[in-house]
C-alpha cells in the first residue's frame, strides 16, 4: 500500500529517475539542499522509489529504533539490492535479521578480534611496504581501500594477498556499482551486466569455498 505524501514539502524530481544523480554525484550535497530548502523532514524520488529525507536527530532515532516493527529493510533497499546482493543480510527483517544477527556475532566478539588484531598488523605491514609513494601523484585513498578489502578477503575468506584476493575485490567491486545502475537491463558491457555478472561469480566462488572449509 502505497501512501499519500503530498501533504510534506518536497518534490518528486525529474520523471522516474527524481533526484537520482544529485544522489550518485554527492548524497551529502544533497541533503544540506534538501534541508535548507524544504527542512528537516521532505519527499524525495531515487530511481523511481518515492520516499522521505529524514534530517533530524529525533526522526533518525525513531527511523533506527523502529520500536513498533514497522520499517522494512527489504522494501527499501531491494530494488537497488537484488540483482547484485540477493538475501544480504541487510535486506533481512525483524525476527529473520536478529536470527541471522546472532550467527554472526560470533566473528565479532571481543575474543576473536583480539585473535584478527596479529593476522591485520602482518597484512598491513606487507602491503604498505609495497607502496610506491616516489609516484606523482600517490593517491592514498584508493591505495587504503584496496588493503582494506584486501584484510577482509585474507580474515573472512582465508586468502591470502595476491591473485585470487585481488579476484575477490573486483568482482565485489563490480557488483557494488551495480546496485545505482541506472539501465537495469542485461546489455553486455553496461555497468547493471558486469555487476550481475560479478556476482554471480562472487556467489560461486563462496560456495567453492564452504565446501571445502567443511
């Protein structure tokens, strides 16, 4: 069911797409817009999905806390989630998220992050050494992210820097862009198809792996 929203100040954009490139190009940008212009609270379109900008400390507490159960992960995030990152856990609700929620809390308690805090410091310590920083420009953020990725890949995934590690990224990498695609369709070459294609890829590799861990 699909409420009546005419009522709160807003705009619905440009036809189907709305505000959908103002939010690609600069989402911060555009909410301080949106705040000095319609305040705390507006309507907004992002590639077709209507919804609102909520821009308060007490209208994110109550969006957060969700104490009546009444917000759902799914209906917001899968149109733009689906096709690269089906059942993420971040599209689970309620009772089905704090179930799944609880198996993984397992990896993050303080125990075994004292056991990761060696196997990152090593990791770290390889990758940076390998930095060309004599290079003009040497651009530090993408070098950061890369040994980010790459620490997730070595402690969740068991590989180690290299080849299959750098595999692992850009199919991710791949995939994430995806999930803004504007041309959702499968057209070989386009953003939406490599990103299809990478996860679909990232899914097999997964499976690979779990067989083989057990």
């Amino acid at each position: 069911m699909k409420l009546d929203l005419s009522h709160i100040p807003g705009d619905n954009g440009l036809p189907f797409i709305g505000q959908t490139l103002a939010f690609v190009r600069n989402p911060r940008a555009l909410a301080v817009s949106r705040f000095e212009r319609y305040g705390e609270i507006s309507r907004v379109n992002i590639a077709g999905n209507k919804g609102l900008f909520l821009l308060s400390p007490d209208a994110n507490e109550f969006l957060t806390m969700d104490k009546e159960k009444v917000f759902s992960s799914r209906a917001a995030y899968e149109p733009f989630l689906k096709d690269s990152f089906p059942d993420v856990l971040g599209l689970f609700d309620f009772e089905e998220h704090a179930h799944h929620r609880r198996i993984m809390q397992s990896a993050f308690k303080k125990e075994a992050m004292l056991d990761y805090m060696a196997l990152l410091q090593d990791s770290a310590k390889q990758v940076i050494a390998e930095w060309d920083t004599t290079k003009s420009p040497f651009l530090f953020a993408p070098q950061v992210k890369f040994l980010l990725f790459n620490q997730a890949a070595l402690l969740f995934m068991g590989e180690s820097q290299g080849q299959q590690a750098t595999e692992l990224i850009g199919h991710y990498n791949r995939a994430a862009k995806g999930t803004l695609a504007l041309l959702r369709l499968m057209i070989p070459g386009t953003t939406f198809w490599h990103a299809v294609r990478s996860s679909v890829l990232l899914r097999k590799l997964l499976l690979e792996k779990i067989t083989l861990k057990r």
